[in-house]
C-alpha cells in the first residue's frame, strides 16, 4: 500500500524563481489551484478546486502554513472532506528546493494521509486474500453438508 | 463521532475511523466471526456492536452471511480499495499539476 507520494523535477531556473511559483497566490493559481494563500506560518489557506463527489470531497483543501524557509524549502497540512467541517483527508506537502547545476531540483513529498497510514496494519491481509476467500468458501460448504461450525 | 454512528452516510474513513470498528476488523482479519462471537471481544452491548458490524458492511469493509442461526462476519475487499481513493486521486492530480508548473516555467525566459 503507497503511503505517499514524491515527485522530483529539475528546472534550468535559480531557487529564487522556482520559489516564487510555490509562494505567491497568483503564480500558484496558474499551475495548481485559486487560492489565498499567504507565506506566513500558521496562515490558513484554501485551495478551490472540483468537488469529486465519489471521493467524498467537496473541493475545498483546507491548508495551513507549517514551514517557510525561503527558497529552501515550504510545507503545509492539507485537509479536506466532504463538507459541513467534517474532515476524512489529513495529510502534509513538503517542498524542497535544491540548488544543482545551474538550475534547481525540486521535490515534492505529499503525506501523513493519516487514516491510510493507521489502516497499514491491514496491509499484509490483501496479499492473503485468495487464501482468505478460499478458506471461506470452503468454510460455507462445510456448512451447508451440515457439519458444525465452531 | 459516535452520535453519527446509525448514521449510513459514514464513508470509507469515518467507518474505520473509530478504534472498535478497527479492532472488529483487526479480529476478522484472521478468521471469520459471528456477530455473537465478536460481540465477545467488546466491553459494549450486543446491539452496539451490531451498530459498528452494520457500518463495516455498509461502507464495503464486511460482508454479513446468515448461515443457519448465526450471521456470520467476513472482511470484504471494497472499502479497503476505497482507502486508496485519495491517494490515487492525488498522484494523478499532482503529476497533472507539476506537468503545468514544468511547462509555465520552462517557457519562462532565465532571469540574468
């Protein structure tokens, strides 16, 4: 089971400028989403993007500045859910800016999806479930011939 | 979150949100079990129990059989796949994101 998910890109531009594009409201609303954000820390923002119904999320990213370390590296929490303040996504994105050869490296680190990680306990069980299945059907056979099941 | 428990409109993370839904399933994870039997785990009333095994089936984690007297309790593979949602969700929105970024930034002159 993933428990996040990382991207790394180069681009032939200083950290300053690639900074820029992470930290102010409109460069941010030309790549990602509209948005308020501010950078200060403990600033809340919004992201406004589709609701996706299926997903259970109502298109509002609730975020709050956690780290601003200029050109060096930004994070905050990003929560969402399906309305009504109710919250089912809490997870943190964590950007890294990284001066290297005449450009800057780039990583993003998008995780602590907190009930996802909590859940990995289940994990091995997905691996086991053919057996699983297996087991239980022969189980209801059993049971249907009429031996008992303790 | 225990007000809203009758509530069906619990999805995927509300229903394993709550630490007597994880340990039913935690149980059900190494044999199936009957509504009784489980119940046995619990410090709570049978029909709380009931409450959380009808929210595990409603929300896709169990599948309930009745199998003479006894309903028996069985982990599903749905709302496990459900959990993965978001995460999908989000590899795929951020690749899409960063592909934007790539692109303004790229036909962006170099500062001197």
């Amino acid at each position: 089971m993933t428990k996040s998910i990382q991207h790394t890109l180069f681009f032939p531009h200083t950290p300053e400028v690639v900074w820029e594009y992470l930290t102010t409201a409109e460069l941010l609303a030309q790549w990602l989403m509209p948005n308020d954000f501010q950078p200060i820390v403990g600033c809340d923002f919004q992201f406004r993007s589709k609701p996706k119904e299926e997903l259970g999320f109502d298109g509002i990213s609730y975020c709050k500045v956690l780290e601003i370390v200029p050109p060096k590296r930004l994070s905050y929490s990003w929560k969402a859910g399906p309305g009504n303040g109710q919250i089912t996504l809490d997870s943190i994105v964590v950007w890294t800016l990284t001066a290297k050869d005449n450009g800057t490296e780039l990583s993003l680190v998008h995780s602590g999806f907190k009930e996802i990680e909590n859940f990995a306990i289940y994990q091995g069980m997905s691996a086991g479930w053919p057996i699983h299945v297996k087991k239980i059907g022969e189980l209801i056979n059993a049971a249907k011939h009429g031996s008992t099941i303790a | 979150m225990p007000q809203n428990m009758a509530q069906p409109s619990l999805d995927e993370f509300q229903a394993i949100a709550d630490p007597s839904r994880r340990q039913i399933l935690r149980l059900l994870s190494k044999e199936r079990l009957t509504i009784n039997s489980l119940a046995e785990n619990f410090d709570m009333s049978r029909p709380a129990v009931s409450k959380h095994i009808k929210i595990l089936e409603y929300t896709g984690f169990i599948s309930i059989e009745d199998i003479g007297r006894e309903r028996y309790c069985t982990l599903k593979q749905d709302g496990f796949n459900k959990l993965q949602d978001w995460i999908g969700f989000f590899d795929t929105f951020w690749k899409d994101k960063l592909k934007k970024l790539e692109s303004l930034l790229n036909n962006k002159t170099t500062k001197k």
